[in-house]
C-alpha cells in the first residue's frame, strides 16, 4: 500500500528472525524506503533517497509486556546504542530497531553470540510460548466439536463449519511457527557448541514462511466471510455480528496498549490494567456471543422450517399432541449437510428425533461413527441388528428399545422414543413409511 511518499507493508517476523528483518529493512532502504514506524506486522516507510543502510534489529528481553512503550529499561538501551552510533527507529515488543549510514565506524551492538543467543530465545519463548497455549487450547476445542460433542451443530450449520474452519486454521499457522522456531533452536544450539556463527532465519526463509500463511489466511478469511457475512442459508441467521464479535478484544487491548503508552504507570499497576481488560474481553465475548446465540436460536420459528422435511410427528403413532406446547422443530443446513431436530411430548408419550443428511458419503460415515460411539460412551449400549427393513439401512438398537439409529446412504436418524402400546418392528416400519419412501 503507497500513498505519495509513505509506504505500508505487511511483514511478521519473530524476535530469532531478526536477521531475516534487517534483510528486507536494509533491501528497502535500497528501494528508497525508510522505516519509520511499526505497528503489528504493518511496517511504515518513508520515502528517501536509494541507500545502502545498515540495520540493527535487536532484541532486550528485559523489556515485559506489562511495561509501556517507552519503559526506562527501553530508554536507558537506546541511550547506549545511540552512542554507540545508532539511531534509533522504533519498537515492537521486545525488539528495538535502529539504523547507521556510516556502517565503518559503528560499533556492533552486540558481540557475544552465546549471550545474543540467550536474549534472542527468551524472547521468542515468550511469543511462541503463547502461541502453543492457543494451540493446545484450539486443538483441545476442535477435539470436543468433532469427537465429543453431537456433530450436528458442528457439521450441520455454517457457523459450526465457521468455528472449526477457523480452529484448524490457527492450529495449522501456530503449528509452522512453532516448528520453526524450535528447528532453529536446535540449529543455533549445536552451531554454538561448535563455536561457530549462529544461524538465523534468512529473508528468503522468512519470505516463504510469511507467503505460505498469508495464502493461508487468505484463504481461511474469505471462507470466513463466505459463511459470516454472505451466507443467509440455514437457520443461524449469523452475519456481520460473528466478525464484530471477533474484534472485541482486539480493540479492547489497542486501547489499553495505547493508554499505558501515554501513561507513566509502574508496572504493577500495567499489569492490573492489561489483566483486568482480557477478563473484560472475555466475559463480553461471552456475553455478546451467548445473547447472538439466544437471539437466533429464539428467531427460528416453526414457519420456516420447510414442512415437507418434518415427515414424521407424534401424531403418526395414533397419539395426540400436547397443544398448549407444540412441538419444537428446529432446521438447520450448511454446505455439507442439513439437520432436522423435532421433539414432541403429550405427557405420556415422548418422541424425539434428528435427521442428519448429507450428499457426502463421508460426511455420513462420520456422523455414523461419532454418534454410535458418543452414545456406546454414555452407556447406551448400541448394538446393529437385523430387522426387516431393506438391507442397505444399517439399524442400531439399545438393549431397552428406546435409542434407535438408521444409517442410510444419505441419510443417519438418532430417534428417542418413549410410546406405550407399540412393537419394535411396528416403529421400525412406521419410521422407514414416513422417512425414506
């Protein structure tokens, strides 16, 4: 992005590939760009003239995350470098960055490898160490969606394909940077034990690196847009509101950021504010996205769910429905699959079922699987048998003959039932009449 004489680009690069950053700084400085600011991974440049531009990307892992920008550690640093002939650009986190023209007479910044080696991981554990936390805790949540929890809501609506779309997304981003940051350790490592040059990520590396993610989340945003802003189908309703939500507690901790920098609070009280704010953040997400929530599930009314779909009711085992509470059915569908829920009650008699259709085959075999096996894991005890519907419906029967599960090609029915005065294979042959002919 270029307006006049500044320039905008995108660039994340990590406290150990500070080598890698002091490439692409040093090649634009040739281009006729310096760097001015920086903010996040967008990096602001002005206009100068073509020049070769030494760059010191140096990393002080003294500085913490509770300290604000310019902190007397900070300050104190730069004072040192300036007079060892830099000049100072800017900061992002732990990172300083300064410049020279006269790279001759400089003195090097840093000259013991073993010590910049220390400072350099340091300061990257604390990055990548947060990233594996999120890691463990998406992976940890993508676990219970798919392999836990019932799969209807995760496969059966987009918002659910959303979630797990953007869980996986974040595992798989997270997952390239900390593999690469612990190849580097291990490379750094046994170079020092050798007494030799540390490596660092080069900008080609990193270049690769950053195209390969930014691809990446390209993709993922426009899948997330597709489902949260475009997408009407189904019964979630959700739009712009999902992404709005998302940002909540990026603007909370850019305003906090942005008051403690102007601010000369001890770093106590930084902490309290920081920590204070995330628990703000989550608890509205947790507000906002539980009333979203509420709001959709209450606006899906009876009306539009397509009556053709609800093929099967109480009414069709000779029983009456309770008419002062009318059954509740529920339609969902996503680009996978689509999800019938009814359930119905006249006090004596109960009837409960979901159809879950889908024209992928694994799709089915998933939802077959997890459902049997969620099941079997509360004690259901599920076991296939013979009946005398056609073969190629598979049928799962509870030993109380209570749980039924129907397995077609295109198609798996969870049904609970709870009807006096009806045989097995009178229900069987009831659910088959109204379901699949």
């Amino acid at each position: 992005m270029r307006f006049r004489d500044i320039k905008i680009t995108f660039f994340n690069f990590l406290p150990y590939e500070c080598v890698a950053a002091e490439e692409y700084l040093e090649l634009m400085a040739v281009k006729g760009w310096l760097l001015e600011s920086i903010m996040g991974s967008f990096l602001k440049f002005k206009k100068i003239e073509p020049q070769r531009i030494k760059y010191s990307v140096d990393v002080l892992h003294k500085v913490s995350i509770f300290d604000r920008k310019d902190s007397d550690v900070a300050l104190e640093y730069r004072d040192y470098c300036q007079t060892a002939g830099w000049n100072y650009v800017c900061q992002k986190g732990k990172i300083q960055i300064f410049y020279t023209v006269d790279t001759k007479r400089t003195i090097s910044i840093h000259t013991d490898e073993a010590e910049k080696f220390k400072s350099v991981f340091k300061a990257s554990l604390y990055y990548v160490g947060s990233q594996f936390l999120i890691t463990l805790l998406f992976i940890f949540n993508l676990y219970m969606q798919l392999f836990s929890l019932p799969t209807d809501f995760a496969l059966g609506s987009n918002l659910g394909i959303l979630v797990i779309v953007g869980m996986a997304s974040v595992i798989f981003m997270n997952s390239i940077e900390i593999i690469s940051f612990f190849l580097w350790v291990i490379k750094a490592s046994s170079k020092l034990k050798e007494n030799k040059f540390m490596p660092y990520n080069n900008y080609n590396q990193l270049r690769t690196k950053n195209i390969l993610k930014s691809t990446y989340g390209l993709i993922t945003l426009f899948i997330l847009l597709k489902f949260s802003v475009y997408d009407k189908q189904g019964g979630d309703g959700f739009n712009i509101s999902i992404l709005m939500l998302m940002c909540i507690p990026i603007l909370i901790m850019i305003f906090v950021k942005n008051f403690i920098n102007k601010k000369r609070f001890s770093k106590k009280i930084n902490m309290t504010i920081i920590i204070s704010s995330a628990i703000i953040s989550i608890y509205l997400i947790i507000m906002l996205a539980g009333g979203l929530a509420f709001r959709n599930f209450n606006a899906i009314e009876q009306s539009k769910v397509p009556t053709e779909k609800v093929s099967l009711t109480l009414m069709d085992f000779g029983y009456k429905e309770n008419a002062a509470t009318s059954p509740y059915i529920r339609f969902d569908k996503s680009i996978l699959a689509e999800i019938i829920f009814y359930a119905s009650s006249n006090g004596d008699n109960d009837l409960t079922f979901t159809i879950f259709e889908s024209q992928y085959p694994w799709v089915i075999k998933f939802c077959e699987n997890r459902l049997v096996s969620r099941l079997n894991g509360y004690g259901v005890d599920l076991k296939q048998e013979d009946t005398n519907l056609p073969s190629d419906i598979k049928v799962y029967i509870d030993s109380k003959k209570r749980t039924y599960i129907l397995v077609s090609e295109d198609r798996v029915v969870d049904i609970k039932q709870d009807l006096s005065g009806i045989s097995n294979d009178e229900f069987l042959n009831k659910v088959y009449q109204k379901l699949y002919k």
